[in-house]
C-alpha cells in the first residue's frame, strides 16, 4: 500500500475503472495502473494529490494543458493521452501504459540508474532521434514548450522506443497556492520559484536559466533540459552535471546551480555527444539548437562520425498502430490476461507479419500458456527475419529455461553474448542454467563476467552469492550479499539467503 494514495488494489473509480496498483507517485502526483471494467483496457490514470487538485485554478489550468496533449493523438514518441475524466471531485488524465522491460526499466532514469555507462552511443542517438520527432509533432500541434523535460518524464517501451509524457501539466502547478507552502528537496521533483515577483514551476536542476529569471518558456529552455538528461545518460549517472550540493535550501540550491548555469560550468563527459550537450547547455539561448531540426542533423552527423549506424524513422499510421499494439500486449500481459495480449499481438502482425517484436512478444505470452513449439516457432520466425535480434535470442533462452532445456538456453545465451559482448543479463542467465546443471564453476565465471559490466546490479551479486553457497563457499557467499544489501537495502531474497548461510555457518544473525 503505498502513503498518500486514494484508491488500492481492487477498488473501483466511478464504476468504470478498477485499480490494480500504483504506477508512480512523484511530489505533487500520482499515477494508477487501472483497466476499463467493461473491455479490460490498459491506462495509465494521472492525478495531482488532494492538497492540488481541489484549486479551482489548478483544475482550469490542468484541463487546458491536458487538452493540448490529447490533440497530440496517436505518435511512436510521444505517451498517448486517451480522454480527461472527472471521479470523486478527482480529476484524471487516462494515458497509455508503457510497461517495464524484461528488468521493470520504463523510464530513461530507469535506465540510467540501472546500466549506468553501459547505454551505448547508438542507443543514445537514437532517443535523442526519437525525442526530436516526438517534440516537432507536438509544435506542430500547437505545444509550445513541453516544461518539464527529464529523465523521469521520458519514457521506454518494450520496444525501446522513446515517449514522452506529461506535456504541460507542470503549469497547471504554477498557479497553486498550496504549492508555494511546500519544501521540496531536488530529487522529489517539482518545486515553486521565485524570481522578481514572478514564480514558476519545475523541477530543480532542469530549469533553464532564463526560466529561473522568469522569462517565458519554448524550444530553447525545453532543448536546455533534455541537454541535462543527455549529460545524464552520457555520464551514466542521475546526478547533475554541475558542482552544486542541496543544503535544505531549494532556493540557496537553485540560486548556486543558476550561477553555474550562465557561467557554462559544466562537468566534462567523454562522449561523441559532447559537442552538442555543450551546446544544449549554453547560456545564451541564441546560441543553442534553435529548434529540434537542427539537434536531429546535429546527432546524425555525431554518430555517422563515429561509425554509428543511423536509423531514421518514416512516421505512417498503421506503423504507428503496430507499436501502439505492442505495448498494450505487454500491459495485459504483466496484468496475467493472456488472451488480450495475444489478440493485440496478433493485431500488430496482421499489419506487419515480419515484425520481430512483436512475433517474440507473442512467443513470450505462448510460452507462459505452455504452448512451447508454437512459441519456439516465433523465435525461431523472428530470427529468420533478423538473426541480430537480441530480443529474440533472449526470450528463446528464457523460454527454454522455463521449461528446463537448459543446454539450449546456454546456445541461445552464447549467440546473444556473440552479438553483444556486454549483455550482462546474457552472462546472468548463463549462470543460472550452468548452476540448475551443476556446473557451478562456470556458472561463478558468467556472474563474475556479469559484474564486471554491471558492478552495482543487487540482484546479479544475490545470484553470484548463491553459487558460492552451493559450492560451499559461505564466507564469499555473505560478502556477495552484503555486496547486494549495500546497493539494495530493501531486497529479500538478499537478506533471507544471508541469514540462511549464517545459520549453515553456525553464526550470529540477529537484528537482521
């Protein structure tokens, strides 16, 4: 159950929509995972909390913002909002459900916390791609500035794509008055600013400085925060890209970080991308990217320089439709409705048979249902089609591991590692199969080559940890999941497979 949120589990919005949990809960908002009682539909339903949502003003202002985004209309890139709903005095924007990777990862902050500099220059260039579509489609629509560009508010699909959420609702804040009681800390997301008698909302260390002298938003302060979140992916880490530290002072905090932001004092970075997050970041907005065209060529060239294969996305509707498909599969499937995820699956081949995520997604819902030839034979269709398929070669493994074929899975792992030298997933699984054959000295070496790529993953060290018990080797056993604990305070199994040794151990494990 989690604090502060009006409806749980089970309950019933309006009569029309049931909860299944909490998405999200930001500072100021909420986000539900519900479906439509009558056809089971998948949202995603944002709300602002109850001390926000009962202005008069907030609400007028919400509407308008929301209403811009559902122009937007179906887009790859861009989070589709569906409809505005009133329940309980409550307002509700029904948006899409973007559902979490193989790893829960739905957000590029997700991605960052959890591959840290592992995200390749192509992977990169190609959100930056992506970003730049989804934004010219909405200026197209009439959005002129999105306000609250950020790791958190860009999302990632099954498919890897880019959308991006929440357009203009930060301004709905702006004309809070509870909003100018709170204290906010930088990392709990938005805050209220002062400047000259005027105030703004946004979230601390993604507003342009020419916001925090309160001059009018657009292009310009939109592509200086996706300038930080590009820092970000780059350096691999969810700290800003500026020397400043929070003192429980928002206002001390974003007076320092202003200082630095027109002083150009930005941390260095090694990336191709370096040149145009330096420019992306540039005080003087006349001499950033002055729309999201020029940010587009600028990363083509950057990664064509470097040898990087550019992709470039022709934007059609059935296209668009395919994808749309793919993620509400996945939404049904993570809610355990197979036979939904199935009919939208099938719905996405119907418009494009050859469509490898699609055919692999489908394979996966098949596998669940235990329908092993018939999904194997979508792996095996989308490797046809694609034999660099990673996501293909994965899920065979997967699927060949959940019905204990393990000898295939560690083939389908080593051509997945043969591709991509650094899927730490790849090495992960390998060692799960090496350990189910009793082979748990390669399994230690596949954990180790996991770490190695990925040191600060809580739950590859739990795994690593239970090699070493098997073999008997306790001690290293416990330092492996107090590696675990140490990245991951909450986590179980870590704790519960340590209390475990200790006893074998014969040692101490109270207080734990």
């Amino acid at each position: 159950m989690v604090a502060g949120a009006a409806y749980h589990n089970g309950d019933v919005i309006g009569r029309r929509y049931r909860v299944h949990r909490v998405l999200g809960k930001g500072g100021f908002g909420l986000v539900y995972l519900v479906t439509f009682i009558e056809d089971n539909t998948v949202f995603a339903f944002k709300t602002f909390r109850d001390e926000y949502i009962f202005e008069d003003a907030v609400k007028s202002q919400f509407k308008k913002e929301a209403l811009i985004w559902l122009q937007l209309g179906m887009h790859p890139f861009i989070v589709q909002a569906h409809h505005i709903q009133y329940f309980d005095d409550r307002m509700f924007v029904a948006m899409d459900h973007v559902p979490g990777d193989e790893n829960g990862l739905v957000s590029v902050h997700d991605h960052i916390v959890y591959h840290g500099k592992s995200i390749s220059d192509h992977k990169i260039g190609t959100w930056i791609i992506q970003f730049c579509n989804g934004m010219e489609h909405a200026q197209s629509l009439g959005v002129i500035a999105h306000r609250d560009i950020k790791p958190t508010n860009l999302l990632v699909g099954t498919n890897s794509f880019l959308k991006i959420s929440d357009f203009g609702l930060v301004a709905s804040l702006d004309v809070s008055t509870e909003l100018s009681k709170q204290s906010v800390k930088p990392d709990q997301g938005l805050s209220l600013l002062r400047t000259d008698g005027k105030r703004t909302c946004g979230t601390p260390g993604y507003i342009a400085p020419e916001i925090f002298r309160g001059e009018r938003a657009g292009v310009h302060s939109d592509i200086f925060s996706f300038g930080i979140t590009l820092w970000q992916l780059a350096a691999g880490t969810t700290e800003l890209p500026y020397r400043v530290r929070y003192h429980e002072d928002i206002d001390r905090f974003t007076r320092d970080l202003y200082e630095q932001q027109i002083k150009s004092q930005i941390i260095p970075v090694h990336t191709i991308f370096w040149p145009i997050i330096s420019k992306c970041l540039n005080p003087d907005t006349s001499r950033r990217f002055s729309n999201y065209d020029e940010l587009h060529s600028a990363t083509k060239s950057a990664m064509k320089s470097s040898g990087i294969v550019v992709t470039d996305f022709i934007i059609n509707k059935d296209r668009t439709l395919v994808v749309e498909f793919i993620n509400r599969g996945a939404s049904y499937r993570s809610l355990g409705l197979p036979a939904e995820a199935l009919r939208c699956y099938e719905q996405a081949l119907a418009l494009e048979p050859n469509h490898t995520s699609a055919l692999v997604n489908k394979s996966n819902v098949l596998s669940d249902l235990g329908n092993f030839d018939q999904a194997l034979s979508g792996y095996d269709a989308a490797l046809r089609i694609d034999p660099k398929c990673e996501l293909a070669w994965l899920n065979r493994a997967l699927h060949f591991q959940g019905n204990g074929q393990h000898d295939r899975a560690i083939r389908s792992l080593d051509q997945l590692i043969k591709l991509n030298p650094q899927h730490a997933l790849a090495f992960s699984r390998k060692g799960f199969s090496y350990r189910v054959c009793g082979r748990v000295d390669e399994a230690l070496q596949c954990y180790k080559s996991a770490l190695k790529i990925r040191p600060q993953d809580y739950r590859i060290w739990t795994d690593y940890g239970e090699a070493f018990s098997e073999c008997g080797r306790g001690s290293e056993a416990i330092q492996c999941y107090d590696k675990a604990i140490s990245f991951r305070a909450d986590h179980r199994p870590a704790w519960i497979n340590k209390a475990k040794q200790l006893i074998v151990s014969g040692q101490n494990y109270e207080g734990m």
